[in-house]
C-alpha cells in the first residue's frame, strides 16, 4: 500500500491492484509450486489480479495448474525481438512485476523505462551465486531498476552480496510458505513388517545429490536395509546414474522412481520420511509441504534446511554428501519407528505455526507497497 498526500492534507492509502510474477518455466520446481500457490492466495484472499508470464513452453507441466486454478497465463516466445515486444505488452497491464529468476530479470534491460514506472521486485530463491561475468553484469545494469529484492534464506542472501554487493538496495528474508491440507491422513507403522517409505522429491541434478541416499542404503546390513522402500519423484541428467546404481543393489525391488507427478496428494502417500541431501537449499519447498503431512525430515545441514529441520525434534540434520551419517540415522529410525510419527506431529505444528501461505502472502503485500 502506498501513502499518498491528498490536497486537504490527509494520507490516501493506495493499494496495488494487479501483481504479475515472472518465471523462466513453469515446469515443477520449488520456486514454480510457490509462485502459483502464492498467486492462488493473492487472488482469493488479498482479491490481487495475480497472474503469471512465462518463458517457457504453453506444454510445461504446472501450466494445468495455472488454468485449473484460474491463473492467467501470458507466455513469451519466439525471436529475440518478438520476446522483448511481448514482454513489454504484457507488463505494461501490471502495477507490480514480480521476478522469480536471474534469466527473467534480463528483460528489464530491455525496457528500462518501463519497469521503472512500475513496483519492481526480485526474489532469489536458491543460493546458487550465478557469478558468471554476464550475470554480474545483468546484475550491474538492473540494480536501478529493482525496488526490493528478496531471498529466501539468509544463506542465499549471503552469497549475493558477496558477488553483487547490493547492499544500498532494500533487501530483506523472506520465508518461503505453502497451502497446508485441511485434512491430512496416514498409514502409520504400527504393523511390524511394513516397510518405512523413503522419499526424495527434487529434479535428479547433481546438486541435489540423490545417489548419497542410495549409498547411505548400500551400508547397511542386509537386515536392517530391507526395512526401507526408496521413493523417488522427478526426473534430470542423474536419472539413469540413480536407475542403474539402483539395478545393481541389494534390494532392486525396493527402489521405485515415480517420474515427475504433478499430483502432491500421490506423491506424499508414498512418503514416511523425506530425505533431502542436496549441496545447497533454500527454504525447500518440497521439505515444507512433507512437514505440513506430518511426515519428518533428514536433511543436509545447509541453506534454510536447519530453519525448519531441528535434530530429534522434526527430524535430523546432516553434513553433506556424508552418507555415513545418513546410515546411522536411518538406522535409528529402522531400530525406533515410534520416531517417525513423533517427529512428524512437531513438523506439522511448526509450518501450522509459522508457514501458512496467508501470511507469506501478506508479507509480499506489505513489500509491493
């Protein structure tokens, strides 16, 4: 909202009425499932005219969200010139421009004038550095442009400054949150022989390090690893490595990739316990919604995982790419399931208490201001 000096002297608050956040692709990623659950909320709860312009293909998978869930989507394609000409067109109908990406914000260098006369935002979402010399001089170029920039971890804020300074720039943490279930059931391991389910839900790159899981699996005794079902979601450059490591196990049979599902109810219910090993993080989405369905996480200890994972209280910590402190902590798990559905309560209540999309949601209003 913004305060505007009328002519008998009071304040007239003005509130932005239209929102447009900008993304390279809305395939499924972390930073894609938020900006259109944020934009559900924007446009149900804060009655914000939110919509969403992509970059990407009118085929990519969460485009059938947007329009299941009534989110208009513009899609810029073709030549050079004819992106940078649909791109004006589009952003001109918006009061605030919501970039989500280094490769979106690019586009402002084009238009210089015209983002200017809007609310500019800029959110990082990782903690990559994107130090290449022509990011750093994208950076350079559209630091006049950005009104506010925004990160989602303190980790991710770090890093930028460290590469582009910024620091006369208002910046600020801003925490990732999602749409908690109203209603959420599961099996819990009661029975003695169910097999506790595993999941990894992130694109199968190498920072995220999946084949950690695999090897912390492959140190176990007989015994104990057959206790364990792997579930993987996503797909990427690692998948073959992740299939055929898998093929070569003990227990082949215990290993399933499920491909890259849209339908987080079908993802979950294959989950027990989430195990996150990737080299860098930001607020995980995938790690807040496994929460939000009680199930606990093992997690390696950087980025914003140790904001939401506590040790023995919503899960384990754990340093990275060290598969032998993933083995004994599965272990515990294998030895004490009581564990999981412990663990999994104190998860929810924490993203009940301090996640919830609404406020999130609220936050980026104050922000557009």
């Amino acid at each position: 909202m913004q305060n505007i000096a009328s002519t008998s002297g009071e304040n007239v608050t003005i509130k932005p009425k239209s929102v447009l956040h900008i993304l390279s692709s809305l395939n499924i990623g972390g930073a894609e499932r938020f900006v259109i659950d944020l934009a559900i909320e924007q446009r149900q709860s804060l009655k914000l005219n939110s919509a969403i312009l992509s970059f990407g293909e009118k085929d990519d998978v969460l485009v059938a969200e947007c329009i299941k869930n009534n989110i208009p989507v513009h899609f810029v394609k073709g030549s050079r010139l004819d992106k940078i000409q649909t791109f004006k067109r589009v952003i001109s109908g918006f009061d605030v421009l919501h970039f989500h990406s280094p490769f979106t914000l690019l586009f402002t260098c084009y238009s210089p004038i015209l983002c200017r006369r809007k609310k500019v935002i800029y959110t990082r979402h990782g903690a990559e550095p994107f130090n290449q010399f022509k990011w750093r001089i994208m950076h350079k170029i559209t630091h006049s442009i950005v009104d506010q920039i925004t990160f989602v971890s303190n980790e991710g804020q770090a890093v930028f400054a460290q590469v582009n300074g910024w620091q006369n720039k208002p910046q600020s943490v801003v925490d990732n949150g999602i749409l908690i279930p109203k209603e959420y059931h599961r099996q819990l391991l009661k029975q003695q022989n169910l097999k506790i389910k595993l999941g990894s839900v992130a694109r199968m790159v190498p920072l995220k390090n999946q084949i950690c899981l695999l090897k912390a699996i492959a140190l176990m005794p007989e015994s104990l690893a057959n206790k364990f079902e792997i579930h993987f979601f996503g797909n990427g450059p690692c998948e073959e490595l992740l299939k055929s490591t898998a093929v070569k196990s003990t227990f082949p049979d215990n290993i399933h990739f499920h491909g890259m599902l849209v339908d987080r109810e079908e993802i979950y219910k294959h989950i027990d316990v989430m195990v996150v090993t990737s080299e860098m993080e930001g607020l995980s989405i995938a790690i807040l919604e496994a929460m939000a369905r009680h199930i606990p996480v093992l997690a390696t200890k950087v980025g914003g995982n140790p904001k939401l994972v506590e040790s023995n209280v919503t899960g384990q910590l754990f340093n990275y790419d060290d598969d032998k402190a993933l083995t004994r902590l599965l272990t515990d798990i294998a030895e004490n399931p009581q564990l999981i559905e412990e663990w999994g309560n104190t998860a929810y209540q924490l993203v009940e208490q301090d996640y919830s999309l609404e406020t999130v949601a609220q936050k980026y209003m104050t922000l557009y201001s």
